[in-house]
C-alpha cells in the first residue's frame, strides 16, 4: 500500500508540475488598442480608419484597413456608393490592419485641456508695475512685426508668440491690434542678454526673452529625422516654437523609438502621439 501511495503522489506532483509549465509557456494575448474616429469605405477600398477626412460629399479618406467590419450591424450614412460613420473601436494591431475584438460603440470625445488658455502665456515674470510699452513710440504693430522677423532672422532664433494682455477683442468692434496690448515673446539659444538688446533696438513695448535647449534650424532637422525613422506609419509632424519640441503623429508609435529619440536629443524634445491608445 504504501508503495501504491508513492506512485500515486509521484504522478500527481508530476501531472501539476507539467500543467504549470504549460501554463507558463502559453503565449500572451496581443495587446488592444482603441481610437474615436471616422470608418469609411468607398472609392474602390473597403472599410478604413480615417485620421483626416476630405469634407467632400460624399466624404473621402484613406488609412489601415479594419478586419471584421461589417456595415449591417452599425448606423452609418451612404452616398454614392460611399459608406461612413464615427465610432469607438477597439481592436489587435498588426501594424497594418487593426482587427477589432469587440463590435464599436460611439466615439468618444477628447476633453479639452483646462491649460490650454495659459499656453501662450509669457514664461517670463510681470515686472514691477505690470506690463507697460518701454517707449511708446516704437510699440506699434510694424514695430512689433519687425522686431519679431529680426529675431527669425538670428540662426540662434527659436520660437516667438504673442501674449495678450486682458480679454480678446471683439473682431467686430476692434479691426487693428494695439501693440500695447501684448508681451512679444521671442525664445534664442545661446546670448540672452545680447539677443533682448537687439530686439530692443526695433521694439519698445513688453518683451520676454528666454532661452531655448534647440534652435528653430535644429528642431527642423530632428523633425526630418523623425519623419524618416516613422516612415510609411507618419501622419503628421511639427515643431512647436512655445514648447520647443517637435511633435510627430503617427497610427501607433513603439516604445522603442520613443527611447531612441529621448536618448539622443534629450526626453520631451521629440513627443510621438499615436492615434491608437492602449486599452486601459
């Protein structure tokens, strides 16, 4: 008996050790991925995600085909031979194609960012007595324009925005700018103090001069960089002179081309938006 015993817990131990490194061995389930846009299938192409659409009527827009779509089971709008709607999908990615695994719902919106009214606020601190015009007789708006163009024209030169002061005007009401109502923010690498006296030679209303980690040429470069190394997966990108950074969007960016340009230029300098989000 006792023998049979031993046998018996022998092959128990042995069945739950080999069930456990089956299941350790059993692949992973490939991560899902959502976005609200725009479906569309027409113009010889069958049911696609849209990042922009062309307002024609009927619409038009290409992008990566979605599997397991079908019209008869969403609401949807028709016009020559073109079918469209906006949805919530969600969805496997192939890096081509997104293969939804569960029926889309209604798009869900984007909530504004509640910072994005200080975006072009100045970096810079109120000075004493507020912002006021320096000389008055050089705060107009051609003065402004021009100390804004002699500051594109420095190589060191990397971003310029305005600021206004108070609530906007009523484009009804008021049909030119008063210079005196806004910061000129102007951003250089290198000399701070050399580059605000310059400015100063053509502008005498409020000024913010701050320094910048690239220059407006090499934000450019590392743009062109970026486009190359996203490749056929680009959907758009751009420098962002008030962030100093460059934006590039793409369907689903990886993790490690977020690293590769983090550890070259710096984390933040290159920001990659995908339209496609992980499911949370």
């Amino acid at each position: 008996m006792k023998r049979r015993k031993t046998a018996l817990g022998l092959a128990a131990a042995l069945t739950i050790t080999s069930c456990g490194a089956e299941s350790a061995a059993s692949p992973a389930p490939p991560p899902r991925y959502e976005a609200s846009l725009t479906v569309l299938e027409g113009g010889g192409h069958g049911p696609q995600l849209c990042s922009m659409v062309a307002q024609s009527l009927p619409p038009q827009c290409g992008g990566p085909d979605v599997v397991g779509w079908d019209w008869s089971k969403v609401e949807h709008e028709s016009q020559g031979g073109v079918k469209w709607g906006e949805y919530r999908v969600v969805g496997t990615w192939d890096g081509a194609r997104l293969t939804l695994t569960e029926p889309p719902g209604k798009p869900v919106r984007g909530q504004e960012d509640p910072g994005g009214a200080d975006r072009f606020a100045s970096p810079c601190p109120e000075p004493a007595g507020g912002w006021r015009p320096v000389d008055p007789a050089r705060t107009t708006e051609r003065t402004m324009n021009e100390a804004i163009e002699r500051a594109r024209s420095a190589k060191e030169f990397a971003g310029a925005w305005l600021d206004r002061l108070g609530p906007e005007p009523d484009p009804e009401q008021e049909q030119t700018s008063d210079a005196r109502k806004y910061v000129v923010n102007l951003r250089f690498t290198g000399d701070l103090q050399g580059r605000e006296k310059w400015i100063r030679e053509v502008w005498g209303g409020a000024l913010c001069v701050t320094g910048a980690r690239h220059s407006e040429a090499e934000l450019r470069a590392i743009q062109r960089e970026a486009e190359k190394a996203v490749g056929d997966g680009l959907l758009s990108a751009s420098t962002d002179e008030i962030g100093n950074r460059v934006t590039v969007t793409t369907w689903l960016a990886g993790d490690d081309l977020r690293r590769q340009f983090d550890q070259k230029y710096g984390a933040g300098v290159v920001v990659f938006d995908s339209m496609l989000k992980p499911v949370r």
